[in-house]
C-alpha cells in the first residue's frame, strides 16, 4: 500500500487497475470520452478519461491558455478572504464541461456515491486534467451534503500535465482535499511540465510530439521519430527553460530574496501560473517511488528530476522523456511490487551532499538514497530545503496567532460588558460609542483598537500567505471571526459615522470596511455554503446610516429590505434589542419615515415593547 497525507492508504491493486484503465482510455478507438468500470461484488468503480492529441485540445489563445475557474461548478476554488478565484486551463476546463453536461457522467457519479462506493477518477497524459476536474466536481457536489453513507473518491493519475495556479493548490488544502489527488510522474517525462512553457514557445513542435505519444497516429512510438528529429529535442530544451525559470523564481520567493531584479523580470517574462497539488509519486526508474506532499518542493523536483549532468546526455534524456510518457502500466507493475517507497516528509532534514550521511537518522540516509535516485543536485536540495523551511514558518506563524485567542477573547468580554451596560442604561452601544461622552467609551475604543491590531496581522499574513493554507477553513477561527465582526464591526461604523463631516467621504461600504471583517464574514458564508454577502448582518447600522441620509424615493426598495433582513437577524439573535431603543438612531430615523415606506408592523411592536 502507498501510504498518503493523514494516514490514509491507497491499495496497490487500486491503483494498478487505474493505471491499467487510465493507459486503456488513452488508446480508445472509439471516440467515448471515457470508460466506466464497476465489478459485480467490488466496491470500486473506476472512471479512466481519454486524453486528446491536438494542439487545441492543450491550449486556447491565450498566453498558457489559461481562464477563470468556472466558479458555479468549482465555488470551492477560490482564496475565501480575498475572493481571488482560482485559474483552470481553459481547453480541459471546456472539454470536461462538455463530457458533464453531455455524457451519462453526472447520473453514473452520483449514483456510485449515493450507494456508498470508492470512487477512483483515472487519467493519463491529457486524460489526468479531465480525471482531475471530475473529482473535484464530485467533491463539490457530492462530498459537501450530509451524507451518512459517504466514501471520499480519489483522483489517480500518471503523467498528468498542470491544470490549475496556486489558488487552486491553496483552496484544495484548505478544504482537505488535497491528500485525494495522487499523480504518478516518472523522473524524465517531459509532459508533466509542458504547461510551464507558453504556447508561442512550442507551437511549431508540439503536433509532431503529439503524434508521437497518439495510438492513433502512424508516428506513434516510432524511435526514428525521436532519434532524428530536432522538433523533439527543441521542444524538450524550451520546455525546461521555462521550467528553470518558474523554479527560479519560486526559489527565490521561499528563500525571501527581496532582489528588485528578481520583481523585474517577473514583470518583463510571462511566467506560468500552472502549479502543481495534491500529493505527487516520483518513479525513479529503479523501483523506488518517492513521495512528496509539499506543493513548493513538487515544483522544485517537477524541474530538477529531468536535469541533465552534462550536455552528452541530451540526446539520451529527449529520447526517454517521451518513452517514459507511455511507460506507466510497465512502471506501476514494477515498483508497487518492490514495496520500495520513500516520503520526503521532513525537508528541512534533507542532507544537501549524495555522500553527507555520517551520523544521520535512518530517515536522512533513506531519504538521501531517494535523493540519489533521482539524481539531484546540490541546488535542487537547497530548493527542497527552502520549501521546507517556509512551510515551516507558516506554521510557526500559525502558533504566534493561535497564542493571540486568549486575548482576542478576553477583548472580546469586555465589548460584551461596555454592551451590557448600555443596554442597562437603555442606550444602544452603537449610540453610546458614538457620542463618546463616558469613561467607558474610551475604554471600549481602546480594547476595539487592541482588538483590531491583532485582527490586521492575521489579515495580511494570510494575503501574503504566510500561514498554512488550512488555516481559514479552522472551525475555531471561523466561530472566533464571526463573534469579532458581529461585537465589533458597529462600532467601526459608529466611529466612522461620529467622525464624517461631508458627504463626500462616502459610505462606509465602499469607503472605509477594513479587510478584517471582509475577511471573516467570507469565511463564515464559505462554511455555510450562501453567497458572498448573505451574512452582512454586523453591517445593519452602515445600511442604517446611509439610508437615512438619502431622499427616501430614491431608496424605498433598499428600506423594505433592510426590514426583511432585520427580521431575520432579529429573530436569529444576531440583531440585539438596543437596536429598538427608543431613542436609538433606527428608532428615530424609522419613525420619521411615511407609512406606506414600511414593510410590516412588526418593528413598532419591538420598539413599543
């Protein structure tokens, strides 16, 4: 058994079978998308998606072909606190909601999961994008229900090519789903990187390398085609120096190189934004399978595994870069038989010297024979280190955060006491904090600012994505966030409102809502599944204050609303009674409005009361 991320195992024989599926979908004669086995007795039912030989079905005109994930199929494919959706590659993308929509696919997938089974989504070469956005789609659509019965699929692939940015690679671990994506990769193939080259780069050879790995073609597997043909070598070399040049900066950026150079180029050359995700399985060509986790150190080796030691082994390493493409059923059979399988777990331990094994651990020197194996360099290793010692930090970053609870609680209590004792007063706190007149105004201002301080760091970390990508997805943070906006966001408009002199400031909405609450409200409307916005009820009094200041013809609409999203917030407990104070600014405001303004009677009842 391979053993992945949290423990989880994967049988040799499943994946044997999608491997023997997968490399059978990319010889189809008959023109189906994909082959549907299930066994009569077995719990496994597999789905191996054939690839596609034309240049069109790689790219679409843009630069890397990439686009906007559709996020109506994919809503999980976003950064939660920015709202930055994630990039697909525009032809699989397309081609996969053609198989959706006019295939048996959907009713067959839900099938299999409604009745309790282990799905496995299989793909070579361009059938692994396919099998990829298969699994993500049963996991969005299949994985996110109450379901008691529920088997989580897994998605099997070898010699994929890149589908997805790192957006896609973060909202995956954020959601745990990364460890359900397992990609074989052979040490010298060449497919799994060409999407790190860009199209005008490889145009004029990339139908001939096509040909040469199509069954359909008369060229295929043909050795002259390889051995003779500069369009192989020209298109492995081009392929690589893009490779080299996305490593490379990616190198630099975990390694914290602040080198203005370095922001320069990435602004002169277009680099990819394909990354890779999801737990990859290098084959070494001897037997030994190396697993590696870390989305930073996959691209790293993506790169370093195909490196040549000297310039006489170009023509060696283009020939077996495409071979090893069409080797995997023979490959798989090999190692999950030697039972040979290393997992790079602890990067910061990798030796950086083949020979510096003296005094090390079983685990350094097994990793270090892996490291052999797959002929890396000194640089290689530094590069594996780095991404090592980043994910390290983000979850040092993570524990300084986590040690900032207690005090976010305890700022959080005394809100709750300064609220409690307007209520007492009969005073709303959004009034009262925004008079300013008492002693416990200003120290309820000071505890919000404290608050805020701590709130802003944990903002821009995750912006700058210094905190692990699971982060945001935490349950403790989620809850935490929400009782913050919900205590302390009116005071933020209060202050906001207490201090406009103009019109011309703006409303607070769109002029003044730190990213803190951004933030936080996302991540709750992400948990529950609704639509950006549905959960802006700590934003009651920005709407109440922008409402009063207008023409009341030109907002009626946005008024009844406003009632029909109080009541709801009233009824939930999230709009609290200080609200319908009588001397209250809604109180005062609403009165003022005309009879036939209003939606319903219920607001002068819980003023009245």
């Amino acid at each position: 058994m391979v053993r992945i991320e949290e423990g989880r195992e994967v049988k040799d024989e499943l994946i044997k079978k999608a491997c023997n599926l997968a490399m059978e979908a990319h010889s189809l004669s008959s023109g189906k998308p994909y082959i549907y086995k299930k066994k009569s007795g077995s719990m496994d039912v597999f789905f191996a998606f054939a690839g596609n030989w034309s240049v069109d079905g790689w790219y679409s005109s843009t630069c890397f072909g990439e686009k906007k994930i559709n996020i109506s199929l994919f809503p999980s494919l976003k950064s939660v606190g920015t709202d930055e959706v994630a990039m697909v590659n525009k032809a699989f993308a397309s081609r996969f909601e053609h198989i959706l929509n006019d295939s048996s696919l959907k009713n067959e997938v839900e099938k299999a999961m409604s009745d309790g089974k282990q799905i496995v989504f299989a793909g070579h070469s361009s059938g692994g994008p396919i099998a990829i956005l298969a699994a993500l789609w049963c996991l969005e659509h299949c994985c996110t229900r109450p379901n008691d019965n529920l088997v989580y699929p897994y998605c099997i692939t070898f010699g994929s090519p890149l589908v997805g940015d790192r957006i896609w690679s973060h909202a995956l671990r954020r959601e745990n789903w990364a460890s359900y994506f397992i990609h074989f990769v052979m040490k010298y193939d060449i497919v799994p990187q060409m999407m790190f080259a860009p199209l005008s780069s490889i145009q004029e050879w990339l139908q001939a390398i096509f040909d040469f790995i199509n069954p359909k073609s008369r060229n295929y597997q043909h050795e002259a085609v390889v051995r003779s043909n500069d369009a192989s070598k020209n298109f492995f070399m081009t392929v690589m120096r893009s490779a080299s040049s996305v490593a490379s900066y990616a190198a630099c950026n975990l390694k914290g190189c602040t080198n203005f150079l370095l922001e320069t180029v990435s602004n002169i050359v277009q680099l990819s934004p394909y990354r890779p995700f999801g737990t990859y399985i290098f084959c070494t060509g001897n037997g030994k399978l190396v697993v590696v986790e870390n989305p930073d150190a996959v691209l790293q080796l993506l790169f370093y595994c195909a490196q040549m030691s000297s310039e006489t082994e170009v023509d060696e390493v283009v020939a077996r870069s495409l071979n090893e493409h069409l080797l995997y059923r023979k490959e798989m059979q090999e190692s999950l038989e030697m039972l040979d399988v290393v997992h790079l777990n602890n990067l910061t331990d990798i030796p950086l010297s083949s020979n510096a094994i003296a005094l090390a651990s079983d685990e350094v020197v097994t990793m270090n024979l892996a490291l052999n194996d797959l002929g890396l360099s000194t640089r290689a290793r530094l590069c594996l280190r780095a991404a090592g010692e980043w994910e390290k930090q983000k979850r040092k970053n993570e524990e300084k955060i986590d040690g900032n609870k207690n005090s976010i609680t305890e700022g959080l209590s005394k809100i709750q006491e300064y609220q409690t004792k307007c209520d007492i007063q009969k005073v709303g706190y959004y009034d009262a904090f925004k008079l300013q007149e008492t002693i416990d105004d200003f120290n309820a201002n000071v505890k919000r600012l404290e608050l805020a301080g701590i709130w802003d760091e944990i903002i821009e970390m995750l912006k700058r994505y210094e905190l692990p990508d699971s982060f945001e997805g935490r349950k403790e943070w989620i809850k935490l966030g929400t009782q913050f906006r919900l205590q302390v966001e009116p005071l933020d408009i209060a202050n906001y409102y207490r201090h406009l002199k103009n019109e011309d400031t703006g409303p607070y909405m769109i002029r003044a809502r730190p990213k803190r609450y951004r933030f936080t409200q996302r991540w709750l409307e992400h948990e529950e599944r609704v639509q950006t916005g549905e959960r802006s009820e700590s934003c009651f009094w920005a709407e109440v204050e922008e409402l009063r200041n207008k023409p009341i013809m030109e907002v009626q609409n946005r008024i009844l609303s406003l009632e029909t999203k109080a009541w709801d917030w009233s009824q939930s407990g999230l709009l609290g009674d200080d609200v319908f104070f009588p001397e209250s600014t809604f109180t005062k405001w609403w009165k003022q409005l005309p009879t036939q303004h209003r939606l319903t009677s219920w607001i002068s009842g819980k003023i009245n009361s």
